[in-house]
C-alpha cells in the first residue's frame, strides 16, 4: 500500500495477491520456466524474483545500455546493480543483490506517469532485498 498510487491502491483492496502468476502464465504457453523462478503479483505491482535465464548477461547489457535495454538507467543506491526502465503502461527496476536478482513491475493506469513511479519501485526494492537469502 506504501508504494502504490491512489488508483493502484484501490485495484489492491479489491484484489487478492496471486502467487507464481509469471510461472504459471509460462507453464500455460508452452514455454519453458526459469529454475528458481517465483513471483507474486497483487493489483498493479509485479514483483518475480529470479526473472532471467542469464541475469549476468542482462545486467551487461542494462549497464552498457545496448539492445533492447537502451531505455534502462542505471539506479545507485539498490542492491548491487539496479536499472529502471519505463513505457506507457508500465515502469520495470530490475535488481541484481548477491546471489539473487528480482523484478519489480509496476502498471499504470490512465492516471499514472510510469516514470513518476520510479521512487516507488525503489522503495519496495529497498524492502525486498533484506528478505533476500
């Protein structure tokens, strides 16, 4: 509730939190899930940890802003590497800390600026990591 917008804590009381939504979601198309891979998703917020097959490569690739993650700017101050990232619908902080790296996703609605969401994604960050083992 501390990091949602007014609108995001709305779709919160009425919804209940969904465990391994990404797993799930995967499994049903088909697709492969990544080993270690667990997520939660409850109204708006996103959060899976473990999202990549090959967090190293992708944390390279976030910190030389290649292809497709030109858009992420690095984050200091979170974990030991973070990035964040923002379209129309949603803003991404991507999180690397020790051993374990998570995602956290935040969808707008009409109301919401994605790049407005970006010290919220940060505060939940910030809340996650020490849960981290």
């Amino acid at each position: 509730m501390k990091v949602s917008t007014a609108a995001g804590r709305a779709a919160l009381e009425r919804e209940k939190p969904v465990e391994d939504w990404v797993g799930q979601a995967s499994r049903e198309a088909g697709q492969p899930v990544v080993p270690g891979q667990s997520s939660c998703s409850w109204g708006r917020i996103l959060l899976v940890l473990n999202p990549l097959a090959r967090p190293d490569q992708v944390r390279e690739a976030m910190r030389n802003r290649t292809a497709p993650y030109q858009a992420y700017e690095p984050v200091a101050g979170v974990g030991d590497a973070a990035f964040f990232g923002s379209n129309s619908s949603f803003a991404n902080l991507y999180v690397w800390s020790g051993a374990q790296h998570f995602h956290i996703q935040m969808a707008t609605g009409y109301e919401d600026d994605a790049k407005a969401l970006k010290p919220n994604a940060i505060t939940l960050a910030n809340a996650v990591i020490p849960q981290l083992r």
